[in-house]
C-alpha cells in the first residue's frame, strides 16, 4: 500500500516525520548552505533551527505536485502572510492537487476574536493594530533592525471563521469549523501545536 502524501505548507519549524514541509521563508533557504547553523548561532538572525529537509517553494506560486496527486494539506498560521489574492490562489492550488475527497486544514488567527478582546476592553485601543501582527517588531539588534524585512512577515490579509469558510467553499471545498486536534487526520496531534489553535480560525474539509 502506498504511503499518503502529506503536506505541511509554511511548516516553519514544526517538521514531524510522515511529512513533507515546505516554506519559502529566508532562513529556510540559508539552511541548505554548509555552515549555516554555526553563523546564524552567532549572529542570532534567525531563531529558528531550520530543517535541511525542507522543501523551499513559494507558496504564492503554483504548487510542483501534480493535479490530484496529495491525500492531505495542513497549513498553520501561513494563509495570513499572504494579500488576499495570492490567498486564494494558495488554497486553489490546494484543490488542484489533493486527490478527490483529500483532506484539507488551514489554522489562521481568528480576527473575530481579536476585535471582540478590543470590544471587551483586554486590548488597549494603542495596542490593537499591533496585536493584529501587521507591523515588524521593534529590533535592539542593530543587524537584525537592518534585515527586518527580509526575517519577518507581517501579517497581509486577516480572516474569521464565517469568511474563510465562504473562500473555501467556493473553491469547492466542503469545509467546516472544528476545534483543536478534532480532525479526519489520523496523526493530527503530531503536527499541529496547541499554542497555534489558541484565537484561531480552524477550517478542515475535502475536495468534493
């Protein structure tokens, strides 16, 4: 029996064994180099310990599996650095390569829930533009204040539960709400992060 091709999309640093992660983020890319790790130890430009194994594609781009070809999709807390258009074009990319009834679960931060903590008065109003992760962080590392733009991707386009349903289901997803780690996918708990699903929109559903 063939082994189910899993992707995890914008893996960052989570890259449990059973998958296949790709990310097209800087630090990523300067893993595949000798000596990388040694440097970046030094220079603390990125903090995180980037696998070697990870694939480096563009996400915004179309995908190099072939249409029908994928039995999974997980992607957390990526869908948001992309602007709306490029979204979409993201998880039509996903329909074309899951294989029929393939499973798909996208996580993103849930700006409902961040409006509803400004509404409640937890957020102060000076605050909430940061809180929403669409600005780069203030660096005391000169260097890195230097390459912000290059270690850090502010957040593009935000969604809720009922608006990212809507763009799935019109791909053609039949999608649904679920909760952390309720999921069709047998080893959900082995790459999805507890931390991530807090204020979060999760969206898991099939290609019909």
């Amino acid at each position: 029996m063939n082994q189910a091709v899993k992707l995890n999309l914008g893996c960052g640093a989570q890259t449990p064994d059973g998958w296949i992660h790709v990310d097209f983020a800087p630090g990523a890319r300067f893993a595949k180099f000798p000596f990388f790790r040694s440097i970046n130890k030094k220079l603390k430009l990125f903090d995180i310990n980037w696998n070697r194994k990870i694939i480096i594609h563009n996400l915004t781009k179309k995908f190099p599996w072939k249409e029908s070809s994928v039995d999974v999709i997980y992607s957390s807390h990526t869908l948001e650095h992309f602007t709306r258009e490029d979204g979409r074009r993201f998880l039509s990319e996903c329909y074309r390569v899951l294989r029929k009834d393939g499973i798909i679960r996208i996580v993103v931060p849930d700006l409902r829930s961040l409006v509803d903590e400004y509404l409640k008065n937890n957020i102060p109003a000076d605050q909430f533009v940061e809180n929403l992760g669409v600005l780069y962080e203030n660096r005391s590392n000169v260097l890195k204040k230097h390459m912000v733009k290059f270690i850090e991707f502010p957040h593009k386009c935000m969604y809720d539960s009922r608006r990212l349903i809507e763009i799935m289901r019109d791909i053609g997803f039949d999608v649904s709400c679920r909760a952390a780690f309720d999921s069709d996918i047998p080893d959900i708990r082995t790459i999805e992060l507890e931390e991530r699903t807090e204020n979060a929109v999760i969206a898991e559903g099939r290609k019909t």
